[in-house]
C-alpha cells in the first residue's frame, strides 16, 4: 500500500465498476493536463466548471487554461465556500446556471473544489436533464482522499449531514498533489483525519506507517503522495466490492456516526470541520469498543495518540465552545445520530473495532448503552 513511487510521474488509481469503471490521477502539477484528459475521455464535449470563492481565486483560472489549451470550451459556476452552500437553496442555484449554461447530456460538469463541492456539484449533476456526468478535481486533501471516489453526492438537511443526495459515480478524478500547498494547516490535518481513517479501520500496515510518517506527510514529501495513493486504493477496492453501501462500504463510515451529529450541533460551520468531526468520532468509536470490551482500552488510546499527535481535536471538550455554551446533552447527541443513514428501521448501527486495522459492523446497539457512554464522554 505504501511503496515508495517516483513523484514526478502520475499515480493512477482504477476503480473497478465495469461500464463505469474509472481512473483516478494523482500527482504533482497534473491539473494543466485535465483539458486534454477530458478530451480524450469525452471528444467535442462543452463543460461548466463548479466551484467556491475560496477556490476560484487559486485555481479556476489555471483549470480554465487546461481546458482551453485543449479546445473545451467552459462556463463557470461560484458559490460560497462551506457547508452552509450544501442547502436546497445552493443546488436549485447551481441546478438552474447548469440547465442555462445549456450543459446536456453529452456534456461534462467539472467539481473544482473540496467535498462541498464535490458533493453539491456531483448531486446536481445527477439530477439536471436526468443525469450529465461529471469529473472531480478535488482541491482539499480530504477530498483527494475520500469524497471526490465513490460517487456519493448530496446536501445537508436540517435534520442531518448528507440526508438528500444520489449516488452518482464521476467518469475521472484528478487530484494534483500541489493544490494542497494553498490550504492552511487546520484544512490540512482535518483531510489527514480521513487517511488515518484507512488505517485504522483496515490496514493495521498502513496505520504504523502513517505513525512513523505523518511528519513528512505533513511537510510535503514523498510520502504524502503515497499516502494518498494509498488511501484511493483502500476506497477504491471497498466501491468495487459494494457501490451502494449494503455491506462492507460502512465501514468507509468509522468515526461518522458520532462525527455527523457533532457536526449538526455545530451548525455544519467552521467551528467543526467534517475532518475534524471525523477525528473525535472515530476516537469515541475507538473508546466505545473499548466499553463494550471488543478492543483493549491501550487500543483506543493509540488512535487517540496519533490524532492528538497532528493537531486534531480528540475529545467533545476540544469542540470549541461545546461545554461553555451547552452545545448538546447525551439525548440530543442519540437524537442526531437517529438520524443517520445507517439507521435501519430505528435501530442503531455502529462501525467499531475489534482491533486496530479491523472494522466491524454492530447492528442494533442498545441506545441506553450509548446514552452512558456519552453522559460519561461528556463529562470529561
């Protein structure tokens, strides 16, 4: 999963869905060859590329230019960054400039951006004329690692993270390496909450090496392209086997169950990244199996370590503002998580570990137990 590769030529990643099977690109500079990639990949198609302010400033134009120097002519679409842009609201915007646009079925939409981006601009294209395709250009390392391969698209509900939304598979994604340069730190290490992810829920390898590693990781190296090769081709094998989550895909899940709701309570604002609402997820994943006696407790401590070793928040009370404002108690945190989409016929349904590098599906967790669990968590 993590032999050394040459940074100068471009990983590709397949994803075997048959008659949908597609690559993903990763490598340093590749954006400049998108144009040509889409060419080849879909001759004589118009594209409409959708992104945010944020990503506009740095990246729209270059991505224009690759197009250009490849012939494709190209329409624009900003939003505003962040999941307030995941709403009903923003998808009937980007929905309408798609259709005025006059983006048809042969044509492309291009996601330039993060995982709202991905998300929102993936979903609309789903819906718009019934289905146009589209390709991900993710631009935040959490998206080069997880949301931009798969085909889950969506917006929020007030009722929870990602409740609306469609499975729609991109026909490319191409993550070049260097767009990550522009993200600040705290972006950075909420996307490296979703690679440590892979390691803990399947590849025990993988997690000691990211021990050893997330220094250079972090500073840029080698390894950082390794590591997201690696984490594409954990996600890559678990979509081959089960695209639309019916079986071993929820375990892609680990740490999102609690994540979500922490999100929900937060507003879905930047007082939570998705990433960092991972991390303290998958840490109260960790210590749950640990209360319910599938690992030992030095286990979940260990991933607790490691996060806490980056920079990320590891516990609720690292949630700013969470106890000094009362942002949630033991029901309304159970509440949200009701809400998830694992949720099957009320029952509760949890992805926890019986070992580091081992993830496991618990179906119908008794909610008493859970409620103790966080009464307890949210003490300190």
């Amino acid at each position: 999963m993590t032999a050394p590769i040459k940074t100068t030529n471009p990983v590709t990643v397949g994803v075997a869905l048959g008659d949908r099977a597609y690559d993903i690109i990763i490598g340093r500079d590749v954006l400049p060859s998108l144009g040509h990639r889409i060419a080849r990949l879909r001759p004589g198609a118009r594209v409409a590329i959708v992104t945010d302010h944020t990503v506009a400033k740095n990246w729209l134009a270059k991505t224009e230019a690759a197009l250009a120097d490849a012939g494709i002519a190209s329409s624009r679409i900003v939003v505003g960054e962040g999941e307030a842009s995941k709403s009903y609201a923003v998808l009937q915007d980007v929905s309408e400039a798609l259709i005025a646009a006059k983006i048809e079925r042969n044509d492309l939409v291009v996601a330039l951006g993060g995982g709202v981006i991905g998300d929102l601009a993936g979903f609309a294209a789903s819906i718009v004329r019934r289905g146009v395709d589209f390709v991900q250009v993710p631009t935040s390392l959490l998206a080069q690692v997880d949301s931009s391969v798969g085909g889950k698209t969506g917006i929020n509900s007030p009722h929870g993270k990602n409740l609306v939304g469609a499975f729609h598979q991109p026909v490319l994604v191409v993550a070049d390496t260097a767009v990550l340069d522009t993200l600040s730190p705290r972006q950075f290490r909420a996307g490296y909450a979703e690679v440590a992810k892979y390691g803990v829920l399947g590849d025990l390898e993988f997690f000691d090496w990211l021990d050893a590693n997330h220094a250079e990781i972090f500073a840029g190296g080698a390894a950082r392209e390794r590591a997201i090769a690696a984490s594409c081709r954990a996600k890559a094998a678990i979509v081959a086997r089960d695209e639309r989550e019916t079986g071993d895909r929820a375990l892609l899940n680990l740490g999102h169950t609690f994540g979500h709701a922490l999100e929900a309570v937060t507003g879905f604002s930047d007082r939570l990244f998705h990433g960092e609402g991972v991390a303290v997820g998958m840490v109260l994943a960790a210590e749950f199996s640990a209360h319910l006696n599938m690992i030992p407790a030095a286990d979940a401590a260990r991933v607790q370590r490691h996060l806490a070793s980056v920079g990320l928040p590891t516990r609720l009370q690292d949630i700013a503002g969470f106890q000094q404002e009362g942002l949630a108690d033991a029901d309304t945190l159970l509440t949200l998580m009701g809400q998830d989409k694992k949720v099957k016929r009320g029952r509760l349904t949890f992805i926890l570990l019986e070992q580091i590098g081992k993830a496991v599906i618990v179906n119908d967790v008794d909610p008493s137990t859970v409620r103790d669990f966080l009464q307890e968590k949210l003490s300190g």
